[in-house]
C-alpha cells in the first residue's frame, strides 16, 4: 500500500522529486488497497494546504506555469510526457503521485522548482503544497516538433482528452454518484493516488492507474491512452460500495448546451448556437440507431431515461462542424470532440440517463449522460466494469440519414398547433467520391412519426428534398467540387396539436417503399 509522505519543510521540498521507497504495485495490488478501504469507515482528505495557496485569485493561479521542458519523461526521448498542477484558488485538493518502473512504484514529491511563479510573491516561511492538483499527459498529437497535450486529470475524478485537430470540450468522470436528482446531495468521489508507468521509447500508449475513494464508495481504476486521430481510452474498473446511494453513475460525462438551431426563446447572444455537444447516439444491441437531440430550457429539469439491453455503444456529439453555426473562433465550439462509449464488461442491462438543466450562459457544465447498471451493485460486494472511450470528430458513417437539425415552431396562424422540422443528411458532411454515388430516390422515402399521448391530434406529416439549397450554400473550398459526394438532405416535417400537454415524447424515421428504415431514429421530448 502506498502512503503520502509526512509534511517536510519548504526548503527541502525545493529539491526533492522522489524520495520514496519504491513498494511493489500492480493492478491487483490497487484493487485490494480499494476494496481494504470500502471495508472500513471514510476518512475524508486532510486539509493540509496553506491559506496563501487557497486565496489565491484566478489570475494569480493562472500566474503559476508549469515548466514543460521539466516534464516527467521529458528528458527521456519517449513518446509522452507528463506536467503537474499547482494546487490552489479552486483546484484546494491534492493528489499523491508515483511513477511505475518494473512492477515497483516510488512516489514523487511536490516541486515547487517545476513552476514559474510570475508576478506572485510567496510570503516568506509560506508551507509548500503537498502534492499536485492534477496532472496532463503530452504527445506529438498534431506535429512532430511540439508535444501538445491530450489528457487531462484533475478535481475529484474529472478527466478530460482530445483527438487531433481539436480542442478540449466535454469532460469524462471516473464514477458520479446522485447525480442531477433534485433534492439529492451530489457526491464527489475523488481520485486520491495516481501510478503513472513509465513509457518505453517505442510506447504507443500510455498507462496509468487511479485510486478512487469517497464516502459511499472505493475503487481501482486503469487507463490505458492511445493518442491520435481517435484518442483511444481503455478503462477498467473495480468499485466496492461502503454504503448505498440512490443512483450510480458509470462512464459519465458533463457537457455544455446552452442554445441550438431549434432553441426557443433564444438568449440574446450574437452567436448562432453555443454548446459542446448537441445530441446523443445510442446504439442498440439490434443495431438500430436512436439520436436525441439536446435541449436546453431556461427555467426546466429535464430528465430522460433509456432503457438499453447489451448496448453497442453511446455517444455524446458534437455533430454540427460548420463554423457557420457558432461565430466563434475564440472558443472553437466546431472543433469541439466528441465522445463514444463501447462496453466491454459489466454492461449488459441497465438505465441510461440524460439530465438537462438549465444555465444561464456558457460557462456551467449543465448536461450529464451517465449509465446506471441493473440491479442495483450491493453494499460490500466488489464489481468489475470494462469500457473504451473514443475521443473523437465524428463516429464513422453508418450508410443512413442521420439527424442533421431539429426546429420546432408554430405553424402560421395556427396558435393550437405546433410544428417540428428535422433535417437528415447522407452524408453529413461532403466526402471525397468513391466509385458514383448517387442520391437516394426521394419519391421513395417517407418519415413515419410516433407520438405517446392518445389524446394529441397528428395533423400533417411531409417530406421535402433540400439537397440542391443545401449544395448550392457550400462553398467550394469546403468541398463543393466535381470531385466530392455532395450530402443529400431531406426535411421530414409534422404538424401536430398538442391540447393540454405539456410533454410529448416523439420519435421519427425515414422509411423506404418496402418499410425498411434508412435513417437514425431521432427522438425527442417536447415540452410546451
């Protein structure tokens, strides 16, 4: 088992890295330290960090820059390297460190000679942090002559990757416990002890294993991080319950959707749309596809639950690239990644939740997507779960319409009624050309739309072609060429009349003349 160090005076701290003794540590050794501490009562963290760290401002902690040539592995030749968080302003917690060298672990101490301190003056006889905040791993992602960064760890058990040609966007958690339940306290897990492997020269990915605690819950995690075009995450996990929670999160992730395309009202905002992810995939185990738009409602909760047997995979999306739709090169919301969950083990039944809350600008995460496992894990009892997580631009293409746009409105005066337009596109975007494509046969395709409520009247359901408006608004240097599959973009569109309902939950594919579905089935929740 691994401990953190006793508190050392500053001026030794400036010039230890790794004073440890390296102790023997694998994957098994981690999980039973874990499941040793889900055996016995929770001991929160000791507050050990000084008042100067924690009252630090946003600029005076941004002040404070790691050295990246003093990186872990740096001076190494290796394919990766590693820099470390300074503790402080809103990042108060520390984490222990190590580093894996042939089956032993040593840990390593915190640095103050790492970082470059700027413009704050440290009072004298200040104590040094006792360990980082976090950490971030590097690779040549886009060049060969700099090491960009495509991970992040850090607060609670928070981690964040990127894939080439993006920016960072939506973040992952280890494990989310009561999350989005009204009424119900959120509890934070936290990732307290990291073991990073050192990397040969020829090491594609990059291994790390994590140490989970909290009060209801303790468990080992392994990370295995293959940057690139898809930035490939191999997670393992064992957790073991103290005590009971009301709802358990597993391959979690927090988004932001402020408005969209079909948004209404929208904020008064000189962007088109603001978001980091714009709808979820879900893959069922017969293959189908389901899409589900986000939403955002200014003063509602939103709460969906899908119900999925032996999953395929899920993702959550940043399916619209047009830098068109957001007018923001500062934030880069077109290059935000997306991110696909492919299970392995431990996922064969159970619940997956899609939570909504209202924001009033951009800068809360306020969309959550978790999946709860059937049964319910018991207290005491240790479980074992597998996934892979694909960072990513876009899935690859399933040879069907997928859902492009969704705006719902109100038909011209036609107060009691509503209508709802949904855009679907093969391909999304314009591809180099293979063999001849053609365009479907538009005269065979009709949307087949679902409503729950018996009660709400469906007026009208049509189908219009848009791909030649659509192909004459692309630019040719964004592939409008001879050269290039041009989208086909076709707009279903219904009128319905919802009465007194509040809630509808709706669902439309496109289907050809034999029945056969050759679109996404998007589904959505319509609230008045």
């Amino acid at each position: 088992m691994t401990h953190a160090p006793k508190p050392l005076p500053a001026f030794l701290l400036l010039a230890l890295s790794a004073t440890g003794m390296a102790e023997e540590f694998s994957y098994d050794t981690l999980r039973a330290e874990a499941r040793t501490l889900a055996a016995a009562p929770y001991e929160a963290p000791k507050d050990t960090l000084a008042d100067y760290w924690k009252n630090l401002t946003y600029d005076q902690h941004r002040d404070i820059r790691f050295k990246m040539e003093s990186g872990l592995w740096w001076d190494q030749k290796t394919n990766f390297s590693v820099d470390f968080f300074h503790p402080g302003w809103t990042t108060k917690r520390t984490v222990s460190v190590s580093e894996v060298v042939g089956g032993k672990s040593t840990h390593l101490d915190f640095n103050q000679s790492l970082f470059n301190y700027g413009k704050n003056v440290i009072p004298k006889g200040t104590p040094a942090p006792q360990g980082y905040s976090g950490w971030r791993a590097r690779t040549h992602l886009n060049s060969e002559d700099y090491m960009d960064e495509f991970l992040v760890f850090q607060g609670a058990s928070y981690f964040r990757a990127i894939p080439q040609k993006t920016v960072y966007g939506l973040s992952a958690r280890g494990l989310s416990l009561n999350s989005g339940l009204p009424g119900v306290p959120e509890e934070f897990p936290d990732f307290t002890e990291f073991h990073l492997q050192r990397p040969t020269k020829e090491d594609k990915s990059l291994k790390a294993w994590a140490l989970l605690n909290g009060p209801s819950v303790a468990g080992a995690y392994q990370f295995t991080v293959t940057p690139g075009t898809e930035t490939v995450m191999d997670v393992e996990a064992e957790l073991t319950f103290r005590k009971p929670v009301q709802q358990i999160g597993l391959a979690p992730f927090s988004s932001m959707f402020w408005f969209g395309e079909g948004t209404q009202p929208r904020p008064y905002d000189h962007r088109p749309e603001v978001h980091d992810s714009d709808g979820v995939l879900m893959e069922l185990g017969s293959g189908n596809l389901h899409y589900r738009p986000l939403e955002h409602a200014s003063d509602r909760f939103r709460h969906c639950v899908f119900r999925l047997e032996k999953p395929r995979s899920w993702s959550l999306l940043q399916r619209d690239r047009s830098f068109s739709s957001y007018q923001d090169p500062e934030a880069g919301y077109h290059n935000r990644p997306s991110v696909k969950v492919e299970p392995v083990e431990g996922f064969d039944l159970g619940k997956l939740h899609l939570i909504e809350m209202p924001t009033h600008d951009e800068t809360d995460d306020n969309v959550i997507l978790l999946w709860e496992p059937e049964p319910t894990l018991e207290v005491g009892k240790s479980y074992r779960f597998h996934y892979r997580l694909r960072w990513m631009r876009d899935p690859a293409p399933s040879g069907l319409f997928q859902v492009k746009a969704t705006r719902p409105g109100v038909p011209v005066k036609q107060p009691g009624q509503m209508l709802v337009s949904v855009d679907f596109a093969k391909p999304l975007y314009p591809e180099k050309k293979v063999g001849d494509p053609k365009w479907d046969d538009a005269t065979k395709i009709k949307p087949v739309v679902t409503l729950n409520k018996e009660g709400v009247k469906l007026v009208h359901v049509g189908l219009t072609d848009l791909s030649m408006p659509n192909v004459d608004d692309i630019a040719v240097a964004d592939g409008r060429n001879p050269a290039m599959h041009m989208p086909q973009v076709l707009r279903a569109f219904f009128v319905f009349q919802p009465g007194e309902e509040k809630d509808i939950d709706m669902t439309c594919e496109l289907q050809d003349e034999t029945g056969k579905v050759v679109s996404e089935r998007w589904v959505y929740l319509w609230s008045k």
